[in-house]
C-alpha cells in the first residue's frame, strides 16, 4: 500500500483484520473539529478487530501512514481462533471493544 491509501473506510462493515508487517497504518476518525488520528498501528500490530469482534461498522478509517505492507486476516480465520479462546476471555474482548468505542466517541464529538 501506499501512503495514503486507506484499507477501510470509517462506517464499513468489517470482513477481515489485519498485521501490519511493514510501515505504519494511521487509525482515523472523523470529529465534530474534522478528522482525529487516534493513533499508529506499527509494525507487528493488529488492526480491524473490533469489527469482528462485536458485528459492528468499522468506527475509524485506517490509512497508510508511509509504504506498508499488511497481512490480511479474513472473518472466519479470526472467528475460528477467538472461538478456541476461553468464554470469560472472549466476554472481556467485547467489553473491552465496547468501552473503546464509547471513550473515542466522547473523545471526538
């Protein structure tokens, strides 16, 4: 990818999460003052889970900070690894997702 290229649009629905191997991916939302970076995924780092996590639209845009190459990560690979996790584990995940999303909500708006 290219900088500036964005892998998924804020509001998408989410099919797939994604590594990022090489370069930074920028997570961007649009606020009441414009577009917030809510941060920098770097190499090594996960992004687009929440989507699979809790079924609900992409809440931020993802966007390639310089040169990045990721690696894709589809809905039923991911599905079918958070299903080997433990129940209580998984019920943390998506507390934990839905707290995120309410504290970036209060964050831009």
């Amino acid at each position: 990818m290219q900088a500036g290229e964005a892998l998924f649009q804020e509001g998408d629905q989410g099919d797939r999460a994604y590594v990022v191997q090489e370069g930074n991916v920028d997570i961007v939302k649009n606020g009441v003052d414009g577009e917030v970076i809510l941060g920098t995924v770097e190499k090594g780092g996960i992004f687009g889970e929440m989507a699979l996590i809790d079924d609900q639209p992409r809440m931020a845009s993802a966007i390639a900070a310089d040169t990045s190459t990721v690696i894709v990560i589809s809905r039923d690979v991911f599905q079918r690894k958070l299903q080997k996790c433990d129940p209580f584990v998984r019920g943390l995940l998506g507390i934990f997702v839905k707290n995120i999303r309410s504290m970036v909500e209060e964050r831009v708006n």
